[in-house]
C-alpha cells in the first residue's frame, strides 16, 4: 500500500462514538465487512506485503462502531449503508484469510504479525506434551531451558523436568534458583528459536491439540451454550471437561491480570463496551475494575451502566468476548501477559 494511504486519516463525525482511522485501518474496515466472498477478489490483486499490511490493521483494528462503519462505507459508495457492526483481531481476521487463502500461508501470517509475544510461544509450549519438550529442550544450554521453563506453568515445568536426565534436571534447578532478569534481546532470540526451530516443526509433525481447539470452540460459544455443552461433558468425562476448563480463557480470568496489563487492557477498550459486558458481570468483577479506575472514571462508568436500563444477554456475552479477544491481541503483541494459571505461573521480566 502506498506511504501516503498509510499516513492518511479520515476523521468521521464529531462525537465519542467515532475515533481517526488511518489508511490502513479504513481498508481493513472494507475488507471485514465484504468479508471473505466479496473480499476475494480484492485480495488476490495484492501482493504478500500488502495482504500482511492489511492484516496487520484488522489484528489491530477493534471495535467499530454501527455509525463509524455507515460513515466509511458512504465514503466509499455513497448509495451503500449498513446497521451491522464488525470488531477486528487476530480471530476475525484469520478467519477471513482462512476464506480464500491457504491455511500454512494464513499461519505464516498470522505468526508474523503476533511476533514473539508470550501468549503465542509460552502457552503453546504448555500445551506440548512434557516428554516432547523434555526430549527437544535437552540438548539445549542449561541456561536457556532455566529460562524457558520459569516461562512456563510450573505444574507444566515440573513434568517437563522430571523427563529430563537427573543431572541435567539438578543444574537446570539450580540456575532456576539463582535467575536474574532476563535481557529483551536474549529473550526474544529465545522465543525466536523456539517459533522457527521447535514449534514450526511440531505443527507440521503432530496434529493440533484436540482440547486446545475444543477449548477455543468452547470460548466463541454464548454462556448459556458453553454451560450446556460443559454440563453434557462433565457427565461423559470429567477429565477432559477440566482439561478444557484449563485451556479457556475467559471473561473472568481478565481479573488475573495485573495492575499494569489491566491498565493497558482498559485504555485498549471502548467505554460503551465496558460498560456493557459489565453490565451482565458479578458484583466481584465489578468491583475487580472500579477498583483499578480513578473515581472519577469509575463514576462515569457505573453512571453509563445505570442509564443503559435492561439489555439483551447476548449483547453482554458478546461485548464480554470482544474484551477477551482484545486482551488476547494485547498479549499477542507484547504488551500484557495472561496468566491464567491464578499467579502461579512465573515470569521473566
């Protein structure tokens, strides 16, 4: 795309339910809301730099506002409009590739634009079976599987060093006993082999995780679905309902975040949509994000939940799933960690 497309801004409208949108960010808004049918045919004129570019926008992109979208849309056709809003990240926009693009392409893509964040590599290394990581991770520096494994869960660190040689494993637990702080630069390089050297090649050599990808059907149903299916599933087989149980992240574990990821998650985040996926929240979730707003904003917020009067589940399921899915990008960019483990999980700074 061109630089100048890039600097671009189009301000819509004058109140607070309309925010700039650059270039980039337009283009993604039109390409959702073709979707994959219509999107096609746009897609295949770009080349592999501008369909990560644009991709890199929706990933980014966040909720649109109904009228932010009839804006644009008459932007562009002037007889076109529309009462539907649309929410870009990583899921949306995956999806939308999955439509006309090869699946090893969209993940090449995809993978790029996540970059060596935390959520990407660490938990998906603690869904790798124990003896597999054990087995890859034993020919490394002592050093380096010290850190790796202060990354991880420790139940999951633990079965990964009980499969390592005694030896090995002692030294490994000393250095984890004295680790210090860990170098970006190092850290990064480390997430870097692990992406290309260990989890590339596992992906092409051990099919996906059937209770990793139960798991995210489970988060994309609505709560009265994922309570059935979970009861239905508890009755068959209470192992892997709570394998699965494990696995999710939900809207209640935004309130394992700490001061500092809540902070970036809630600066991240629509004030309409706050207010409406707390709406249908328990009083201790509630209380969990007034308690880290200034009370002024606090204020605000119960004040605009108030005025909203009764809404429909649905809406509140969704706009709770859409602040989960933010949470997930944050952390797929860098920018928070998700522990969702309770606190147990360690990390590197």
């Amino acid at each position: 795309m061109a630089e100048e497309n890039r600097s671009a801004q189009l301000v819509i409208g004058d109140n607070a339910d309309h925010r700039p949108l650059s270039g980039d960010e337009r283009a993604a808004v039109l390409m959702l809301a073709l979707g994959p049918d219509y999107g096609k045919p746009i897609f295949e004129e770009l080349d592999e730099l501008e369909i990560k570019a644009l991709s890199r926008a929706m990933v980014r992109l966040g909720p649109i506002t109904p009228a932010m979208l009839d804006d644009l849309l008459v932007n562009f056709v002037t007889t076109m409009s529309t009462n539907g809003g649309i929410a870009g990240n990583a899921d949306t926009t995956e999806r939308l590739l999955l439509g006309f693009l090869p699946s090893e392409r969209v993940d090449a893509i995809m993978e790029e634009i996540r970059g060596p964040a935390g959520r990407n590599i660490w938990e998906k290394l603690s869904n790798v079976q124990e003896d597999v990581l054990a087995a890859y991770l034993k020919n490394e520096y002592p050093q380096t599987i010290a850190v790796v494994l202060s990354k991880l869960a420790t139940d999951h660190a633990s079965r990964v060093l009980a499969e390592m040689p005694e030896e090995l494993a002692m030294d490994v637990v000393h250095r984890m006993l004295s680790l210090d702080a860990v170098q970006k630069d190092i850290l990064d390089k480390i997430e870097s082999t692990l992406r290309t050297e260990f989890m590339s090649t596992l992906s092409h050599t051990k099919r996906r995780d059937s209770h990793e990808q139960m798991a995210e059907i489970f988060n994309s149903f609505d709560r009265q679905t994922e309570a059935r299916f979970m009861t239905g599933l508890e009755e068959q087989s209470r192992d892997d309902a709570e394998r699965i149980k494990a696995l999710m992240f939900t809207f209640e574990d935004l309130t394992k975040l700490d001061a500092s990821a809540i902070q970036t998650l809630l600066q991240a985040q629509e004030k309409s949509e706050l207010a409406l996926a707390l709406k249908g929240a328990s009083d201790e979730i509630k209380e969990f994000f007034f308690s880290n707003m200034s009370a002024r904003a606090s204020k605000m917020l119960r004040e605009d939940m108030e005025a909203m009067g009764p809404v429909r589940l649905k809406d509140v399921d969704e706009a709770q799933s859409r602040m989960v899915a933010n949470a997930k990008d944050l952390a797929a960019r860098g920018e928070i960690i998700i522990v969702k483990s309770g606190g147990d999980e360690q990390m590197v700074a």
